[in-house]
C-alpha cells in the first residue's frame, strides 16, 4: 500500500507541474479524501454526499454543498477517473461517479497508475479510455 501512496502522490505531483491552468496553486499534499483538487479553480471537489471543510478537503458528509461537480465535463478530457467496478485492468471516465466508488482521480494516467499499474490495456489512449475484453486480461507483471 505505501508503493501506491508513493506512486500516487509522484504522479499526482507531476500532474501539477504539468498543468497549464491560469492560477499557480497546490493540490493538498494528502490530496482530496472524497474527491477530486480541481487546479483551474484551486479546490477539491467533492463525491456526494461529502463537503469541504475548513480546509478545504472532502470530509464532511452533510450532503449540502451543491450538485454534481462534474456535471458538465467533458469525458477524457475533464472528468474524473476511477477504477473499475468490472475489470481491475481498466479506469473508467464520466461525468457521475459511481456509488461506492471513494477514490477519483484527474487522469488516466494516475488512475491506471494506482489501479492497474502493470496492464498494458489501461493506458492506451482515446478519449473514453480502453474497451476491456474479459476474456483476454492484459495484466502482467513487471518482467
């Protein structure tokens, strides 16, 4: 588990000194707990039911902080991505993040990172993400 932390928070770092938004600002070190940092307007946003709290994070389960954030996003290009519920050898984009699903991320490439890190599907590009054959798994270890 803390290899993944690692993993996710170099890439998480990467993806901050890779944006290209018009404000300068910092995702929170330990990132957002119920969300996702939004750099365009420097705040977590969070997964329903939970809300900021005073800092900022996605903590607080009031259920009263406004609708889906991501309402209006555009798939592969600002949608949050999440592991799939289906296959452990993809992410999945959209829109509404699933029931259940507690971790998000701002691209494919942390998703498949922490998700699936070895498969030779998950980080093919499109804008949607790959389509997931169960019969042929492509999850390998690393040689």
């Amino acid at each position: 588990m803390t290899t993944l932390k690692t993993l996710f928070i170099l890439l998480l770092s990467t993806a901050l000194v890779s944006t290209t938004s018009a404000q300068q600002c910092e995702a929170p070190s330990s990132g957002c707990t119920y969300g996702m940092f939004n750099y365009e307007k420097c705040i977590c946003e969070c997964i329903k039911p939970y809300c900021p709290d005073a800092n900022g994070d996605c903590v607080v389960p009031l259920d009263n902080c406004g609708g889906n954030p991501w309402e209006d996003c555009t798939r592969g290009v600002n949608c949050p991505w999440w592991g799939s519920l289906s296959s452990g050898d993809m992410c999945n984009t959209g829109s509404k993040v699933p029931a259940g699903v507690w971790k998000i991320f701002n691209t494919r490439e942390i998703c498949c990172g922490v998700h699936a890190p070895f498969s030779s599907v998950c980080k093919q590009k499109g804008p949607n993400g790959p389509v997931f054959d169960p019969n042929n798994p492509s999850i390998t270890p690393p040689s």
